[in-house]
C-alpha cells in the first residue's frame, strides 16, 4: 500500500541548463530531481518492472537499497530470475550502464556488499526463468494445436458433407 505525503519538487539546476538553445550533452546538463517526503526525508524515483508482485514507479528514500525495493514492490514472484537482476543507470561520464546484480547469491550468503544502493531514475528489470519461457511456449503450442484440430474437423466436416 502506498503512502500520501505533501511532497516538495527540490530541482536542482545543472551548469548550462538554462543557457539560449539545446545542452551540449543532455545527459550531464539534466536537473536532478528530489522530493521531499512528510517525515522530512529526502526521496528519489526508482522504476521496476518484470517478474515483481506490483511493477511500477516509486518514491523511495535515497538510501533505498535494490532489495528494499524489491521488498516495496511486493517481492519478486514466483518466475523472477534473481541471479541476473538489472539495474540500467544514467552515468553523466559514461551515459547509460547496466549493471547485472546476483540476488540470489545474496540471499545465499547475506553479503550485503553484492547489493547497490539505488541512485534517482534507476530503472530496475527482473527477468524471468528460462522455465517461465519454456511453460509459455509449450502453452502456445497446445493452443495453436487445439486450434488446428479445430480446422481439421471443420475440413473433414465440410468435405464428408459435400459428398452426397
């Protein structure tokens, strides 16, 4: 469940960002959006989308770490790979990078070292298991054999019909 608060738009100018005509490089020039929450902390917007109980958009305390917000978003469900969780991340220096995390390992060994803490407009991407992939494709097949069977009949029908 989401909580309201009163939240304040702090947006804090880049050099160059209000010169005549387009930044040189977008991606450095960009503000920086924070907002503050009703217990005066300091929150960023994160997305997550894939194989997580409720995907979406979430202002997060910018302390969040990507397993806290796994947690925000319901956990991940039954389909989601957690040995290759991603994070796509805009570097100023670098533009955008991904980052491939290892929650399981995570969750096998409580090193919290191999958990990043999360930056303001992560994207974060949980992928499903090879399994999920395999039970979707054997599901299509099943239907599209059904609706051939479909076919067949109505073929046969009509053919054994037209005889007489």
């Amino acid at each position: 469940m989401k909580k309201a608060c009163l939240c304040v738009l702090l947006i804090l100018p880049a050099a160059g960002l209000f010169s005549q005509g387009a930044p040189q490089n977008p991606s450095i020039d960009r503000a920086a959006q924070y907002y503050l929450g009703s217990s005066d902390e300091l929150l960023i917007p994160v997305n997550i989308w894939g194989f997580v109980q409720k995907p979406g958009q979430y202002m997060v305390p910018d302390n969040t770490d990507l397993v806290a917000l796994l947690s925000f978003a319901g956990g991940p469900n039954e389909n989601a790979r957690l040995n290759e969780i991603k994070i796509i991340r805009n570097d100023p220096k670098r533009g955008s990078v991904v980052y491939k995390i290892d929650v399981k390992k995570y969750v096998e060994t409580a090193d919290q070292r191999l958990i990043p803490t999360l930056r303001p407009g992560d994207t974060i991407i949980v992928n499903g298991t090879t399994f999920h992939w395999i039970t979707r494709f054997f599901d299509f097949v099943s239907k599209l054999a059904i609706l051939v069977q479909f076919y067949y009949m109505f073929m046969l029908a009509d053919y054994y019909g037209n005889r007489d």
